[in-house]
C-alpha cells in the first residue's frame, strides 16, 4: 500500500509539474533546464506524461474541429438559406447525401484503423523507447522549424506510400487502400475510414520515418501531432474552409484539393501539400475537374463558357463499396 501511494503521489507530481511548465513552454517561457525534464522515467519504463499530453493534445483539437464541422454541416442542410450557403460552398456539384451526424461521429472516433490504432502506436512506440531521445524531452518550448520540418517529411513520405498503395500491384491496392476510396464524395468522419493496412501504411510508416528523420523534443511532437492528425479530418470535408484561398496559395492542401484524388483517383496524392503532385505531375486543380462546377474558385456557367479544361476527368464508373452497417459503426 505505502509503494502504491508513493507511486501515486510521484505521478500526481510529476503531471503537476509537467503541465505547469507545459503552458509556459507553449508560450515561448518556462525554465526546462533541469535534468528532471530532460529524460523522465518511471523506473526502467519511460514516463507517460508526454505520452498523456499529447494524446490529449490531439483530443483537445479534435473537440474543435468537430464543433466546427457540427456548425458548418447544419448551415447546409434544409431551409432556403442553407440551399443557397450549400450552392456557394460544397466542393462538389452534387452535394454529399446527408447523414445522421452521432452515429458517424461515434465512427469516426470509434475505428479501428483511426485513432484507436493511431493511440497504440504512439503508446508502444513511446512506452518500448522505440522513439529516439529527444522526443522524451521537456526542455525547451514548440519549435516552429522541427514542427514544418516533421509536416513536410511526413506528408513526403506519406504520399510516396499512396502513390506505391495505389500503382505498385492491384492486391496491394485492393487491401489497403481501396476501402477508402468508396467515397467518391467524403466528409469529414471519413478521414480514417479504411482499412487497418491502409493505416498502417500510409500513416504509421510514415510516423516512424519522420520520428527518425527529425529530432525534436516532446513539445513540438505534440504540436505535429495535433496539427497532422485533425488536417487529415479537415482535408476531407464536403466544403471549403474560409482559410482554403490562403492555403492554395502556400501550397498547402484543401478538401477541394483531396476531393480531386477521391473522385478521379490519379492526382494529388499529397495530403497536407501539394508540392510533391507538382513536382511529378501529378496535381490537378479542383477548378479543371467538371464534377466540381461548384467549387468556390469556379465561375457559374464555365462550363458553357469553355473554361472547364477539356478532359477535366470523369468520376470512375465502378460504383462505390456500401458504408459499413450500422451494427459496425456502433462498435
């Protein structure tokens, strides 16, 4: 009983201490100069309170950005308002047929190949000290550089395992990676909605080589973290953002962007940029696909006007894989 308190009260300190000079650091401050920050262990194990922080520093995100989806997908249903907001915002010409919005929130967090197996990869990676040193370091603040230098390796990497899922052998293909493309038209809870190869491929791999690539401490891990793991949900949702304009022209990729891959399957197989697809030719512009008249940056009436570029790419004729029943969803 004494060594169960003692442990207690350890972990209660150890959290105290970490979140106070965890605000701190966020804000550019705090003093991390003692060693008792700069590799913490529980005994031979490392100490989870990084781990914690992070996990909830994506949850804490994440509660934003379904609040946001919540707000941006009742402005387009029903009501002649909402017809008219839907007409100037949906990606898509033919809008995303509407969905019950719990039970595909509880999907969406509930998944196996979404953040349940996200969580045990950072946890094993983590706990087994798979991770290199710096990544268990409290010293210091977020350090904007490692947090662009680890998007830039992990978007990288990740479209070169799509573009491998998607060319290197149609098994391959058919399982991993094609569950998810029965979404021709996805929203947002349809970010992790694949399969558990897929995940593995495309997320965690990539996860791995950027954790070996760029050597950061514990706080700007958490600000990738945060950032990559809910772009991915923004990236895919039936309409654009108000931040979309700015970041087509920093090159940064939008859900008009990602719906392009969805419905034409040949392009943009970047995520969080789309410098790679511009390098190997493989970037189509949301405003050259005929299925997008829709689209924000499209004027009404280009296509009879000539504007839509000739062969803008038709949607494959294959029809899509049925959602998951409901009984699954639930789960």
């Amino acid at each position: 009983m004494a060594a169960n308190a003692t442990l207690l009260e350890r972990s209660a300190a150890m959290f105290a201490r970490s979140a106070a000079h965890g605000s701190a650091a966020v804000a550019g401050g705090g003093d991390f100069s003692s060693g008792a920050y700069s590799y913490a262990r529980w005994g031979e194990w490392p100490s989870p309170v990084g781990l914690t922080l992070g996990i909830l520093a994506v949850a804490f995100v994440q509660v934003f950005v379904v609040a946001y989806h919540a707000w941006r997908v009742s402005a387009l249903k029903g009501g002649e308002y909402s017809e008219s907001y839907a007409a100037r915002n949906r990606i898509q010409k033919v809008g995303r047929a509407p969905y019950a919005f719990m039970p595909m929130l509880r999907e969406h967090l509930g998944s196996v190949e979404g953040f349940v197996l996200l969580g045990a990869y950072l946890s094993g990676t983590w706990m087994f000290d798979l991770m290199p040193s710096s990544y268990y370091s409290f010293e210091g603040g977020v350090n904007l550089a490692h947090v662009a230098a680890q998007m830039l390796v992990q978007d990288a990497v990740q479209a070169a395992m799509h573009l491998l899922e998607h060319k290197l052998h149609p098994k391959l293909y058919r399982a991993s990676h094609k569950p998810h493309h029965r979404f021709l038209n996805p929203c947002l809870f349809d970010a992790f909605n694949g399969s558990v190869g897929d995940t593995v491929c495309m997320i965690l791999v990539p996860l791995y080589i950027t954790a070996n690539a760029v050597h950061c401490n514990v706080w700007s891990y958490m600000a990738f973290g945060a950032a990559y793991a809910n772009w991915l949900c923004l990236i895919h949702a039936e309409y654009d953002h108000p931040w979309d304009p700015l970041c087509r022209l920093l090159g940064v990729g939008t859900p008009a962007d990602h719906h392009v891959h969805h419905r034409l399957f040949v392009y943009n197989y970047g995520h969080i940029f789309m410098y790679w697809d511009r390098l190997l030719g493989t970037y189509r512009a949301p405003e050259d696909v005929r299925q997008f008249v829709n689209y924000s940056g499209v004027a009404k009436g280009a296509i009879a006007n000539g504007a839509i570029a000739k062969g803008g790419g038709e949607a494959p004729t294959a029809a899509p894989l049925a959602r998951r029943p409901a009984a699954a969803a639930a789960s």
